[in-house]
C-alpha cells in the first residue's frame, strides 16, 4: 500500500496547534475576565420583586434612595408635579420625555413601590452605577431600544405586575427645548403587548440649579383600540405616534394654563 501516515511530528502539531503569541494570550485572559464580570453581574441582577400582602412590589433599597437623594434634588432641581401625581397599586409604565440624569426621580416620587427603569445596556456594567442599577432591576436596552431580550424582560415585569419607566427619545435632549427627540420604537409594542396602562410625562421646561421644573403626569391611558388582533409594524409605528402626540398636547395644555393664570395675576395687581 502507498497510502502515507503523518508523522509523530506533524500530527503533534495538529493536536497542539500553533504556540499562542503574547498578545493572543493577553486577549484569551481579557476574554475570560470579562466572560467572568458578566456572569458575575448576571447573578447580581433583579428583575422581578415579589409583591407584599397588599399587592405593593417594594424596593427597599430603591426607597432608601429616595429618602437619601430627595433633599438633595430638591434643593438644587427645584421642581413641582402637576396631574396623576399618586399611583395606585399594580402595573404602569411611565414614558418620558429626557433631559437629564435627575429626570428619573419624578417619577419615582408619584409611588412608594420599586420602578424599574430602561437604561443604556454600559450603565449595568459602569464600576459603580452598575451595581446600583442591577439591584435595582434596571433594564439595559441597547441603543436602538429594539433587540428582543429588552422587550421580553419588560413585558415580564409589568406581566408581574410591577411598573416600568422608560425614556423613547434614546438620550437626553441637548438639542431643543420645544422638541422631542425622534422617539425609539416600542413603548406602544409594549403597552399593547401586555395591555398595560400609560402614564405620559412631560419635563415642560429644561431643569436648571435652583429653578423650579414642571412636570406634568397625564391620565393613564391604554391603547385599546389595539388589543386582540395582529397588528403590523406600521400599525405599531401608528400607536407609538398618538403617544407622543398626547405628550405635545399636555405640555401645550399646561402652558396655556399657566399663561392664562399670569395674564389673569397680571392684571388683578394692575387694577
């Protein structure tokens, strides 16, 4: 017979491979350690909290924020909510419009129960932050806010009956403070999804140190007209639309209000 085995050598060498360069393995451990951090920061995560013998789903670490952080936010974010300030019990989901890290804070003030809130997926894996918002049962939500994992924990919490927080413009606004920044599909997929009720919130005015902020909170309100049938991505793109149409309508509500109470002050102190 012609056929040929390799040699010891060669068949060493494929068993081996090629010896790993320096850099190879510092990647190799960089890998391992990062495969390490997110498992570590997997078991960290709380995502659904149990509910209480009233039906209340507590945060204690979030209320001892709030207890902690609300003299501080206060004194410097002066600011003054109008509308649906107290929330019952069960699920919502709030939408807002995003102009700064304190933002979160208003909605936590209308409810003592734990609120969930839809974050940027680096702010789980931030040093500090991170820990934070993974005790907390934050969501990370990639940048378009479209990938599937995103969705499915959400409609798990509010399915829970918990309440879930969420900011469609993406980023904070630094651009405009008349516009909202194109909103990110999916809070109306969501709401319609899990027939959960909306909470719209409006920042009406940009917060600024040691200006009061208005904060107008809306009716809660379902979308369903949309419920119990297959609906198509433009029929979503539609609902996600009447959203942020009601957003516009309240704050513009709300300013003509406030004009007309000035105009009113204005001219009974000029009588």
């Amino acid at each position: 017979m012609n056929e040929t085995t390799p040699s010891s050598g060669q068949s060493e060498e494929q068993e081996i491979g090629e010896p790993l360069t320096r850099a190879q393995k510092r990647a190799q451990k960089k890998e391992a350690r990062k495969k390490r951090r997110l498992e570590k920061h997997e078991k960290q995560r709380r995502l659904l909290f149990p509910a209480d013998k009233k039906g209340r789903h507590i945060m204690p670490l979030m209320n001892f924020l709030r207890v902690l952080l609300y003299p501080i936010h206060f004194i410097i974010f002066p600011f003054k909510l109008h509308g649906y300030k107290k929330v019952g019990t069960g699920a919502y989901m709030y939408v807002s419009n995003h102009y700064c890290l304190w933002d979160v804070f208003y909605m936590a003030h209308t409810t003592w129960e734990g609120l969930h809130f839809m974050a940027k997926e680096p702010v789980l894996h931030a040093p500090v932050v991170g820990y934070f918002a993974r005790r907390l049962g934050v969501i990370g939500a990639m940048r378009d806010g479209s990938d599937v994992r995103t969705v499915m924990d959400a409609m798990r919490i509010l399915k829970n009956g918990e309440k879930l927080a969420m900011f469609p413009e993406g980023t904070r606004n630094k651009r405009s403070d008349e516009e909202f920044l194109p909103f990110h599909s999916g809070a109306a997929l969501i709401s319609i999804k899990t027939g959960t009720p909306v909470i719209p919130v409006v920042i009406c005015n940009r917060p600024k140190p040691f200006c009061i902020t208005h904060v107008v909170l809306g009716e809660p309100f379902e979308f369903s007209e949309y419920y119990g049938r297959k609906l198509t991505p433009e029929e979503y793109a539609e609902a996600d639309k009447k959203l942020t149409e009601r957003m516009y309508s309240l704050r513009a509500d709300f300013r003509a209000q406030r004009a007309a109470k000035n105009k009113k002050k204005a001219e009974k102190d000029g009588k």
